[in-house]
C-alpha cells in the first residue's frame, strides 16, 4: 500500500510529532512504500528567515533518518522538490468552495486571535490535499490534529471526481489509540505554537528541567490521584510497558506520591528510548552529503510518481 505523510520543518521535532506520527511512519515502512517528505512549502506561511528554512529541512531529514526511517524501504525527500504538486493544488484550488477553508483549524484559530492570516495559511489544506493526491497515497498516517485536513482532501477529491470524473485515489488518515494527541507541558495539546514542547533531540538537561517544571495540580502528596486524564501520566505511558504503567497507576491512586517521582521517571524513560537515536544523528551529522544524495534520490523517485498523476488530472479536466 502507499503511505504518505508529512511533516513541517518549523522547528525541532517533539515527542508530539514522534508518538502522533513518525512512530507510524517507521513502523508502516516495513511492508508498505512508504513515501515521507519534509513540508517546507507549508512551513514558508511560518517561517519566513531562508538561512533558517534551509537549516531545519535539513535537520528535519536528519531526524527522520536517525529515528529509524530507512531509505532502502521508504522514500524520504522535500516537498518543494516536486513542482507537479504546486499545480496540483492549482487545479485542486479551483473547484474549492471558500466556506471549507474558512471551517479548518488552523486559519480560523489565527483569525478567532485577531492575527492577520495570508491567502498561504488559508489555502494551507488544499497544498496538503495535493500532497496526498499525488502520491496515490492510501494511508496517511498523523496525528489527530490532521485528521480534519484528511477529511478536507477526501472531498476535494469526491467532488473534482464528480465533475471530471475517477482520477484519483481516495486517501484514509490513520491515527493510533496512544499518541494521537499528546499532551505539551502545561497539558494542552503538545504543539510548536503553544511554546509546551517537549524535544526529541538537543540538550538533556535542559530537557530534564523542562520534564520536572510540567504544570500539574496542587493536590498534596497524602491524597489518592487520578491516572486517568493525568497528562503526567499520559506522558509516561508513551513510553513504559503495560506492567510499569500499572505500577504507576497503583501509586497514584494510594496516595503519598508527589509529582516529582512521575516526573523523574518520565525523564528516565525518555532519555533511554531516544538515546539510540541521539546517537544516530550524532553520527549522521558528519555526512550531510550522504544526507543530501538520500534527499534527492527520494525527490526523483517521487516525482515521477506526481508526474503521473498530474498527467491524470491534467487531462481529466482538459489541460493540454
Ligand atoms: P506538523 O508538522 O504540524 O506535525 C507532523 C505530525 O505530527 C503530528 N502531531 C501530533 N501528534 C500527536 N500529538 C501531538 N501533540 C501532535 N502534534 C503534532 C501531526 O498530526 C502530524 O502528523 N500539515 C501537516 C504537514 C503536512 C502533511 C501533508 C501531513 C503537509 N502535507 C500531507 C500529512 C499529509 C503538519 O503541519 O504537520
């Protein structure tokens, strides 16, 4: 099967991105075609320093690469590498009605803010649907907040089907039971632009700290506490096996347990299931060129696929 996702290069990738996500992209590689790219087109309605956009598409690849995704199995390249999605999106665009764009997430939160939104930000899911369309992807594997996104690309697709006819294949999200929304550190929803990340990579200290100062309630330490619901404990069971999660659940709910020891063994855990991968980039990071060849051999397998497929659509609504 075709699985495809992406992911922006914005910033440093968080354990949001890693459980919602690149955790699925690793494990569908295995017996699927994996088709995984670096969303720097979408990235440009945020990050708007070149110097700093080149920086993080890169270290975007060396993040998918350390964590596991292999290029002998899956197909890793940039977005923007791929020029047929641009116009895909244009053909898309064009039979787009203006009040499903206006009812995503990500516009109507900036606008609800009072922040001015640019027609880059409001267009954002149909480059997402053009993406996917591309690709003939089947499944795209994300985190929940995607969902609706997947969902807006499904009736890009139907109703482009219902005026030029069968061109495309028609997409399914797929999200895990675990990971689909992970909590940040004061307990929202873990997110680049809610400044409650928690990083996969960088400094371990500085990580630590950030692990020990999650907002949790005042309760005192004698009293029984919830598991269910605690984004403590959410934390902790991203990480810990069935038996060490029902210890944990244990204490909670005899009481005479602080905070802090959940928090220490969240940091323990973590630390150990990344310590591979820290080591991985470590080494990866003395061969961009190896990083790069990746890069664009990925891009040339991919643009042939969305060559294809525009070809289909082109021609299905009469381009010559
Ligand atoms: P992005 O870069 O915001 O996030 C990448 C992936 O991480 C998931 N994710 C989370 N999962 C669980 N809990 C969280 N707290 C959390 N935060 C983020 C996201 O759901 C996503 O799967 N628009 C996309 C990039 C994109 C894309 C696509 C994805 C562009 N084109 C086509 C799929 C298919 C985005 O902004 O992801």
């Amino acid at each position: 099967m075709r699985v495809l996702s992406g992911i922006q290069p914005t910033g440093r990738p968080h354990w949001g991105n890693y459980f919602g996500a690149i955790r699925q992209y690793i494990d569908l590689q295995e017996d699927n075609d994996g088709f995984y790219f670096i969303a720097d087109l979408h990235a440009l309605t945020t990050v708007r320093e070149p110097a700093q956009l080149r920086e993080n598409v890169l270290n975007a690849a060396l993040d998918l690469l350390a964590l596991g995704l292999d290029p002998a199995k899956a197909t890793l390249f940039v977005q923007s590498q791929i020029p047929e999605v641009s116009e895909l999106c244009w053909l898309l665009m064009t039979g787009t009605p203006m009040g499903l764009l206006e009812r995503c997430h990500a516009y109507k939160d900036k606008k609800e803010k009072g922040l001015a939104a640019d027609a880059g930000l409001f267009t954002y899911p149909v480059l997402m649907a053009a993406d996917i369309l591309a690709y003939d992807s089947e499944i795209v594997p994300v985190g929940a907040d995607q969902i609706q996104h997947i969902e807006v690309c499904r009736d890009l697709a139907g109703s482009f089907h219902h005026t030029f006819g069968e061109t495309f294949v028609m997409p399914k999200a797929k999200t895990l039971d675990v990971g689909a929304k992970v909590p940040g550190t004061d307990g929202q929803k873990m997110s680049k632009s809610y400044n409650n990340t928690l990083p996969l990579f960088g400094d371990v200290k500085k990580i630590r700290k950030q692990i020990m100062r999650i907002v949790t309630d005042s309760r005192a330490m004698e009293d029984p506490k919830e598991p269910e619901g605690d984004h403590l404990f959410e934390l902790y069971q991203l990480f810990a096996g069935p038996e060490e999660v029902s210890a944990m659940a244990e204490k909670y709910c005899a009481g005479g347990f602080g905070y802090g020891e959940i928090k220490k063994a969240v940091a323990e855990v973590s630390e150990a299931h990344f310590e591979p991968a820290r080591q991985r980039r470590d080494e990866l990071e003395k061969d961009i060129d190896t990083v790069n060849d990746i890069l664009n051999a990925g891009a040339a397998r991919a643009r042939e696929v969305a060559a294809s497929v525009l070809e289909r659509a082109r021609s299905a609504c009469g381009i010559r």
